[in-house]
C-alpha cells in the first residue's frame, strides 16, 4: 500500500502541486491512515490544509484502495533539526 500511494503522489499529485512551485510526500502509514507532507512553496502555503482536503486526500483515496484517510503531516523533519542543531553549534563555539 505504501509503495502505491508514493505512486500517486508522484504521477498524479505532484504534477498538480509543481504549478505552485511545491510537491507531497508520504512521511509515515499508520493503521490505513497516510500523512502527507506538503514541500517546496507548498509546505509555508496557507492553505495547505485545503490543497490535502481537496488535492491530496481526493487522488490517494481515489486511487489505493484500503487507505480510510489522508492526513497533513505538519511534524517538523529530523534533517532540518539535525540542520537546526550544526547551526547553532556553529553559532555557540
């Protein structure tokens, strides 16, 4: 089931979301449940929660069966703490 939600993201939802210069990636399945992050302009978007509701969301169930929800993953990524973390060394030393 993973692999085939990456699929729809790739061909069917990132084509759509690249028109506004952004993109979507699964971070995580959970009990049939996919989060979604939103990248690139997309992620700081105001309407990110609508673009899941009405882009994301619509194409995955559409598309995997067995999936019972899309969720927008607004968790931050462990790479942009590590990045967060050398920074501040950097700045401490």
């Amino acid at each position: 089931m993973e692999e085939q939600i990456k699929k729809v993201l790739k061909d069917k939802v990132d084509p759509i979301l690249a028109a506004h210069y952004g993109g979507a990636v699964l971070t995580r399945l959970e009990k049939d449940v996919a989060y979604v992050r939103l990248t690139g302009a997309c992620a700081s978007c105001p309407s990110a929660q609508q673009t899941i509701e009405d882009v994301v969301r619509a194409e995955v169930l559409q598309n995997v069966e067995g999936v019972k929800d899309v969720i927008l993953d607004t968790s931050v990524s462990e790479d942009l703490l590590d990045m967060a973390r050398k920074i501040l060394n950097k700045e401490i030393d």
